[in-house]
C-alpha cells in the first residue's frame, strides 16, 4: 500500500471510531483511560527499550543535549506519563455541557451543546510525552486521533501508541481511536494536513519549519504556535531575589521547551544593581549571555558576548539567553511586540499599576505578573495535559485542554412549531 493510501485508510477508521466515541459515556471514557495508564505501566520496558534506542541514534546524528532531554524518557517520567493519562480521567467531562440555553418568541427551545471535534491530526516532534497525552485528551473529548511523531522518535511512540491501543481495546472502545503514522517519509505531513474529508482539526507542535510546512499544505483548520519566543522583564520595582529566582526557572529548568524565556530586558533605573545578580546567577547555571551594549558594559565583556540582531528574534532552545536594557515599561513592552512570540511573556516588579499596565497590553495568550513563563503548560494549569499552545486568536489560545477539543451545536426543541 502507498503512503497516500495509508494515510486515507488511517483516516477511514479514525472517523468511525470518531463516531463511536461520540455517543460514549464519561464512564465507558474514563474505564478507558485507566486501562490506557495500566497498559503503560504494564508496557515499562518495551517503552524504555525503544526510547533507550530513539537515544542512541539521536545522539549518533548530533542532536543536541537540550533536543536529547525533550526525546529522554526514564522510569520516573514514564510513572509520571501514565499518571497524566489517569489525572485525565478525572477531569470533568466536557462533552454534552449545555453553554447555554434560551426560548425566543416563536417558542422553539435552543440550547447551545458543547459537542467533539471529531478526528484530530497531531503532528509533532521530539517528545513522546505528546503521544500520550494527545491521545488522552482526545479521547476524554470524544475525538478520535491520528499522530505523527517526528522520525528521532519513532520507536518510542510506536511503543507508547501501542500501548494505548490495547488498553482501548481491553475497555471495549475502539483501538482505532488513537492511530499512529508509522511512516517517517516527510510527504506524510502533507497528506494528513489534506485529508479534509477525514480530519476535523490538525495540531501542529515542534519548530517553526514543521508548523509552517502543516500550515502551507493544509486544507483543514489548524492550531498553532510558530514558535515559544518568551520575554521576561525586570521592572525598575523588582524584588531582585525574586527576579533572579524567576530568571533561573523560566530558563535553566528545561531550556529546550517553548516556554522557556528566550530574552531578558531590564529596565535601566535598575540595571546596574540587577544585572550583576542576574547575570552571575545565570552564568552559574550554565546560560551564554547575549547582551546589547549597555547590558554588557554592566555585565563586563568577558562575561557575555555582543547581541547580533538575529538574537533577538532567535528561539535557542537552549541555555542561551539574549540581554538588553530598555528605558521604560513602554520600551519593554514595545520590545515584545516586535520581537516576542505572543506565547508567554512576564513582568517582576512590585508597581501594581505597572504590572496591570503590562498584563492588560502585552498581546501574548498568557502573561505573568512576578511568575515563571514555566507555568503555560496544560499540567501546570490544571487541564490534566495538553494538546499544544497555540498562539491564534480563534477557536484556542495558550494551553489547550479537553474544553479547547470540542465546538458545539444547537439543539432545538419544539412542539410543531413553523416559521411565518
């Protein structure tokens, strides 16, 4: 069979079991679910086995020590993988919740009912954490899905998406509500991302060229974020220990994330005092500086280098950070604007009116007052996981969790009532 016709057949099955799943109780759901965590904790060394190989042929091609620890799976993680999928199940069901309800003066009863999506294409890479938690959030949503991982990956997810398969099967739902592309040929993307009969929504996550390839050939509607450009900023009224301790978090805990912060303005009243806490902090850590010129005449040329104007618009993904000292909070938030990403941006300061000012204009999907940017993840907020971050404006903005996974549709009621 060629790649176009596995790909249609994916879909096929992914929009029956969709159809299933649709009529599904929370109950059938959630047993589903649980059997999914059982079946991952069952599953623990044929997953390791295949990460552990994922790692080493990722290695032997270069990849990078930040891009490794996105691909790393251990015990602990994969303990904590099966108890996202469990948390899942725990979560309020949102399908058949009734948004609204209302009589107009023809007496037809309208409701407004939270529905699935239907099938959702998830296209992504380096982490197998996504394959899981995907397919958890699709599934307590109603949707069938269909994910593709990135090729570094393969054997990790195939083990993951397989281990999953089978606690469906063991619940009684459909195996083929969660489908994995097994294939690493690249014209994979293009086909899920044109399969407008079969596919609802497609999900895009990893590096910019992956998302725009999905937004270039797709003829469904798509999620995205192209990028995790953050921004933190150091208000002339920071808590300097506070800063520090955020600057810290928000780059060095996973500095290959999309939250992690990718640039750090310090506001100029405060920049000779702060800069010298936060730059020894950060270099201790490990974090190559990239500083403008008055950030580094502060920090002292032997201890960063010289800002080119690509870092400013750069998303490292790594333990190096872009410095600069801006004039104003209209300065700052100029700065974001231009440069940042519209993902996650943060203030530290103790100037109430400055932080509200800062939230209020900072035209990201979340903003932080005197917080780590760590925090934009669908865990951390309490959606159990997520399905990705998106940076647009309709449908889904920042963490998508299970109530980002349905539309809806009016249910009317009547009693033989006609239009005059």
């Amino acid at each position: 069979m060629d790649l176009a016709a596995q790909i249609l057949a994916l879909g096929v099955r992914a929009r029956t079991a969709a159809r299933q799943l649709a009529s599904a109780s929370r109950a059938r759901k959630d047993a589903a679910l649980l059997a999914c965590a059982d079946a991952l904790v069952v599953a623990e060394a044929e997953i390791l086995a295949a990460n552990a190989a994922d790692l080493s042929a990722a290695a032997a091609r270069g990849i990078s020590g930040a891009l490794l620890d996105r691909l790393r799976l251990d015990p602990q993680r994969l303990a904590d993988i099966a108890q996202q999928v469990g948390e899942v199940a725990a979560l309020p069901d949102p399908v058949g919740e009734i948004l609204r309800e209302w009589t107009p003066p023809s007496g037809i009863r309208i409701a407004k009912v939270r529905v699935p999506i239907g099938v959702v294409g998830i296209v992504f890479e380096s982490r197998p954490n996504v394959t899981s938690d995907a397919a958890a959030l699709c599934l307590k949503s109603g949707n069938a899905c269909i994910l593709r991982g990135g090729s570094e990956a393969l054997r990790s997810n195939t083990a993951i998406a397989g281990a999953l398969r089978r606690g469906l099967e063991n619940s009684g739902l459909p195996a083929d509500a969660i489908q994995l592309v097994e294939s690493t040929d690249r014209d994979a993307i293009r086909l899920l991302a044109q399969l407008e009969k079969h596919i609802d929504l497609i999900v895009p996550r990893g590096g910019e060229g992956l998302i725009r390839a999905v937004v270039e050939h797709a003829r469904i509607p798509v999620i995205k974020h192209y990028t995790g450009l953050c921004i933190l900023y150091v208000d002339a009224a920071a808590d300097l220990a506070m800063a520090r301790d955020i600057a810290l978090n928000a780059k060095t805990q996973r500095p290959g994330v999309c939250n992690a912060i990718e640039t750090l303005l310090v506001h100029r009243d405060i920049a000779a005092e702060a800069l010298p806490v936060l730059g020894a902090a950060l270099r201790a850590a490990g974090v190559e500086l990239r500083a403008d010129p008055a950030a580094r005449t502060i920090l002292g040329e032997a201890h960063c280098s010289a800002a080119q104007p690509a870092d400013w618009e750069t998303e490292f993904l790594d333990l190096v950070l872009a410095v600069r000292v801006v004039d104003s909070l209209d300065d700052a938030l100029a700065h974001i604007e231009r440069y940042g990403s519209h993902h996650s941006d943060a203030i530290v300061t103790r100037d109430a009116a400055a932080a509200e000012r800062f939230l209020n204009e900072a035209d990201s999907a979340t903003v932080y007052w005197n917080a780590s940017t760590r925090f934009t993840d669908g865990g951390a907020f309490g959606f159990g996981a997520e399905i990705g971050i998106s940076t647009d404006k309709l449908h889904a903005r920042g963490p998508m969790g299970l109530e980002e996974l349905t539309t809806y549709k009016y249910v009317i009621r009547g009693a033989g009532e006609v239009r005059h």
